[in-house]
C-alpha cells in the first residue's frame, strides 16, 4: 500500500461514517437490520441463515421453542457472541463498532448485577459507560417506573430476583434507548410485575422506540407486538404482523328469533357456520372496528335476540405450535 | 477519550468491589496482625543484640533476613490475593451474566478488561507498597535499620505482583475463576522453589541446577523480581559476611541487583500476556 494513498482511504472512511451516522439518526432506518445471521457451537448448529428487522417504534416479538436460537440471536445483534456469517446494522450502523450501541438497552435472559451496588449505583454505572447525560433525577425516575424508588439505595445482594430482573429493565431504559432488547423480560415477574412490563412496553412504542421483545408468554407477545418472527431449529420459520400469521378472526354469536332478513345480514357478513343457536361467522381480516357493533345492531334491529357474543380467533399459541408441528412433521418426511 | 472513560470506570469499579467485598478490610487486619508479630520480634532482636549477644554487623544481617522474610509474606499475600481477585472478577463475571449487561453498552471489551487489570494493579500495588512501607520503619524504629533501596524494592513488589495478576487475568480468560486462582498460584510457589533450586545450584557450582532458576525466572519473571526486591531490602554487608555463592544458596537473600535488559524483558512480558488475554477475551462468545 502506498503511503500517499492512505490520507485519501482515512477521507473515504471519515465520509463513509459520517454518512452512516447521518442516515443513523434517520427515521426510516430500521432500528436492527441483519441478515444471514449463522452461528454453530462446536457441532451444534444454533442459527442459520436469520434475517430479521424492526422498524423505529415497532414492537417485534422473537418466539420459538427451547434451543431454538433466539438468545443466541440476540447476542449477535449486542456483538456479545460473534456471528460465523451474516450482517447487522444497529440503528443505522454496523454492529461490529461499539458505538452503534449507544442508543441500545439490553436486559439479559440470565440478569445479574453486582450484588454489592446499590441500585442506584448500577445506574450510574451504565450511564456512564453509554457515554449519554442522564441526570440524577432522570435515573431516579427510571427506578421508581419499575417500583424501585424505594429500594435506590439498598444493596442487590438482599433481591429477590424479580427485582433484580426489574432492575434490569430498568437498567435496559436507563440511557434514553431508541431500541430496547428485552430477553424473557417477565421470567421472573409476578403476574403485577408482567402486567408492568406490558405497560412499560406499550409505552416505549408510544414513545417510538422500537423493542425486540423475546418471551415464552405468547399471550405477551399477542398483546404488545405488531410483528412476530418465529424461529425452530435456528431458522425463521414463520413471520410477519399477527393478522397475516393468525389469519380472519372469527366471531360466535348465540341467537334465537333469527328471521330470514336476519340470517342474510348474517351472511353477508361472510361465511357462516350453525350449530343449534349458536353461529360462527367469519370476519374478513382487514375488518375494520365497526363491524362487529354494526352487525350486532343490525341483528337486533332486525329483530334477532343476542344472547351472547364471543370472539373467536386462532390463538398465536395454536398458530405456533401449527407451525412447529408442520416443521416437525416436515423434517421427519425428509429424513424418511 | 470514550476508551479513557470507560478504563478509568471499570477500574473504579474493580477497586471499590475488593472494598465493598471486605477485601480490603481483611487485607488491612491481615498486614496489622503481621506488623505487630514483625514489630515484636524485630525488638527481641534489638534488645538481643544490645545485650552485646550480636555484633552491629550481625544484627544488620539478621536485620535483612528478617526484613526479606516478612516481606515475602506480604509479596504472597499480595500475590494470592490480586490472583484470587482476578479470577471472579473477570470470568465470574462472565459465567454469572454480570458481564452482559455492561458489554452490550457501547464499550470495547479490550478496554473493559484494561480496566480490570488497572484496578487490580492499584490494588495490589496499593498495598504491597503501603504494607511494605509500614514494615520498613517498623524495623527502623525496632532495629534501627533502613535499607539501601527502599524504593527501588517496593516498585519490584509491586511489579511482581502486576506480573502474577497478568497471568491470573489471562488464565481467567481461559478456565473457570476457582482453576485460574490456583493455577496462578501454583506457577508463582513453582517458579519460587525453582529460584530456591537455581540459586542452591549456583552455590553448589552446578550450572545445570543453576539453569533451573534462570530458565524459570525467565518464563514467569515473579521470582526475578523478587530477588530484585530482596537486593533492595538486605545491607551490603551481607557480602562481606558470607561469600557470593553462599548468598546464592539462601533463599532469602539475594546475590546481584537485576539488570535493565531484565527488567525490560519482565515489562516486555507483562505486556505479552496482556495482549494474549486481550486476544482471548476479545474473542469469547458471552
């Protein structure tokens, strides 16, 4: 290499990263972009080939069965466990330089801190490693959203895990985040602590900051996340929004003094099943809100009597353990 | 700049856990006990020598011995304990999942494991030069002695320990916190005995046994710092009194000052396995 060259390459490079830090300030940057992602430990393969991304203050939710490469997942995208193949950006820019990790909160799956700070002290430190301003009172704020304020200044040693674990969700927002990684964030939580954490999730996206949320509870995962990746066996099974994987909802309905006018404002709806006085109508799966009051009142109108009215939909555990199933039953005909 | 901070924090936070973990305290009772035990017997050997049972050279002799021998007491304890330090400190962290969370901050984790090792070294300097210090004018006030090279002999103590807490972080790196503890320890005592074996061939005129010392102080330049040290410690006199190679033979006194080029091999190899541990962390999966 020439040494007239290099006054030109270090040009390109300032270039090259001040563009990447412009477009990382961009909204239209996905907040984790990767692709490829492989990782095998020893003759375990963990991940192969998982592309994912999530979008500024969208709420993505990483589901899949034990070993399933969802933790390892997440570790690639922090730099914590070094991917065999694949790319990832982190709010814009290239995971391998640190700084991309700036504006990046992580509570691990296996949250520990050093049992001799204090809260409050655990804070501090990781504001100051983030290299980001947070005031005192901000870092007291952040304690008292996951129920802490009262313990700031006790030492962890005396915690029972499911305030370390809100802790480290405290710890995961402390530094202003435009993205947050929660790994199994409730796995120690009592059903209060969960319902917190939905709060505190729901709020985040309210705010635009976009989480990648892993958890066993599907039922979380159903009530926060616009999207969902589905991973088995290291690979992406299945994803998308939870319309397109769960499909039309259905709606049950128990009526008696059904006349015909009745029964076609039934149909029109769309299909329709019977059994007895109960009916199962299919509801098309860009229904907007109105319509289900709108056929109930219709039904009325029409001289109908409403007994009962239930949603019923293919629940994202059943769409789940449909697709590990079919994956399941898959391999199984390819090893025959 | 970022770097600097985040050295500087780790190493704040290394020394105030061996603080908050009573280390620190136990360190402190541990060196009281040995100075009072030192500072008595140090004044049976005063009151000895004054009742004209000892020359005034065979007091400064037994002076140096004893100083040595105390402060190879310090230098193990300094060498256990930074080693013992080092091993929870940094795979512990990692095997608990403490080290997760502060290295997914935007942080580069040669700096992270600088910082560690910045603050073991503060520690374990800390107190071999604050123990060792204490232990000097103990003995000035008991014996009325002072050694030539006070301060050349604490800044080999406290290298030597800087070399050991080297080779703890680099095995700690490598094997569980409890192996690398030990192991570290065991290659210390190891290259001690072989300086022992080394200096006794010397004074025996066997260059074989000899080798045995400079091949080891070479490989884990503990026990060459040390003899540094003890150069440092012990009156010229002693010279006069035994012979050269009977200097060799004891354990506990030491023939020659160390050379630059040792020194700078010792600084040469500090770094070395710095930079291998660096290497090893760097490319850990957490």
């Amino acid at each position: 290499m020439s040494v007239a060259a290099k006054p030109a390459e270090v040009g390109d490079d300032a270039a090259r990263r001040a563009a990447s830090h412009l477009a990382a300030g961009s909204p239209s940057v996905p907040a984790v972009w990767c692709t490829g992602l492989r990782k095998r430990y020893g003759r375990q393969l963990a991940v192969e080939d998982v592309s994912l991304e999530v979008g500024r203050g969208e709420i993505l939710g990483l589901l899949g069965p034990n070993g399933a490469g969802k933790t390892s997942v997440i570790k690639m995208l922090l730099g914590l466990v070094h991917p065999d193949g694949g790319e990832v950006m982190l709010l814009g820019e290239p995971a391998t330089d640190p700084a991309a990790r700036a504006r990046v909160g992580y509570l691990p799956e296996l949250f520990r801190y050093q049992p001799w700070l204090s809260p409050i002290e655990v804070l501090t430190l990781h504001v100051r490693l983030s290299g980001i301003d947070v005031t005192a009172q901000e870092q007291r704020n952040c304690l008292a959203l996951v129920g802490l304020a009262k313990r700031a200044g006790d030492r962890l040693g005396s915690f029972s895990k499911g305030m370390q674990q809100r802790l480290g969700l405290a710890v995961a927002l402390v530094a202003g985040p435009e993205l947050v990684i929660l790994d199994e964030p409730t796995s120690a939580l009592d059903p209060l602590g969960r319902a917190d954490v939905r709060d505190i999730v729901l709020e985040l996206k309210k705010r635009g900051v976009a989480v990648l949320l892993n958890s066993h509870l599907i039922g979380e995962v159903e009530r926060v996340c616009d999207r969902v990746v589905i991973l088995d066996r290291g690979r992406v099974a299945a994803s998308g929004t939870l319309a397109e994987l769960l499909g039309g909802r259905e709606l049950r309905l128990h009526l008696t003094g059904l006349s015909p006018d009745a029964q076609a404002r039934l149909l029109a709806t769309g299909r329709a099943d019977r059994e007895g006085d109960w009916f199962t109508v299919a509801l098309p799966a860009d229904d907007v809100a109105s319509a289900v009051p709108d056929l109930v009142a219709d039904l009325v109108a029409l001289g109908a009597r409403v007994h009962a009215v239930e949603p019923g939909r293919i629940s994202l555990e059943e769409r789940l353990l449909g697709i590990l199933r079919d994956g399941a039953d898959a391999r199984a005909k390819g090893d025959r | 700049m970022t770097t600097a901070r985040t050295v500087l924090t780790i190493a704040a936070l290394t020394l105030r856990e061996a603080s908050r973990r009573r280390v620190l305290l136990a360190l402190a009772v541990l060196t009281v006990v040995l100075l009072a035990l030192s500072g008595w017997g140090f004044s049976r050997l005063a009151v000895e020598s004054g009742g004209s049972a000892l020359t005034s050279g065979e007091a400064r002799l037994t002076a140096s011995i004893v100083l040595n021998l105390v402060m190879f007491g310090y230098s193990l304890i300094a060498a256990l304990g930074t080693a013992f330090l080092a091993g929870p400190t940094v795979s512990g962290e990692t095997e608990s999942g403490i080290a997760l969370s502060l290295l997914a901050r935007p942080i580069r984790r040669s700096a992270f494991l600088l910082g560690k090792w910045l603050g073991l070294v503060a520690f374990g300097s800390g107190f071999i030069v604050l123990a060792g210090l204490a232990q000097i004018f103990v003995v000035r006030v008991t014996v009325d002695y002072w050694p030539p090279a006070p301060a050349v002999a604490l800044a080999l103590l406290a290298a030597q320990t800087t070399a050991l807490l080297t080779l703890a972080v680099l095995l700690s790196t490598a094997v569980s916190p409890m192996a690398s503890g030990v192991v570290a320890v065991g290659l210390f005592c190891t290259t001690w005995v072989a300086g022992v074996v080394g200096g006794v061939g010397e004074g025996l005129g066997n260059e074989a046994v000899g080798h045995v010392g400079t091949v080891s102080r070479m490989l884990l330049p503990t026990d060459g710092l040390w003899q540094g040290a003890m150069h440092g410690l012990q009156d010229p006199s002693v010279f006069a009194t035994f012979g050269g190679s009977d200097v060799d033979a004891f354990p506990f006194l030491s023939s020659a000052p160390l050379t630059a080029t040792y020194l700078a091999w010792a600084a040469v190899w500090v770094a070395m396995v710095w930079g291998l541990a660096a290497a090893s962390f760097v490319r850990q999966d957490l």
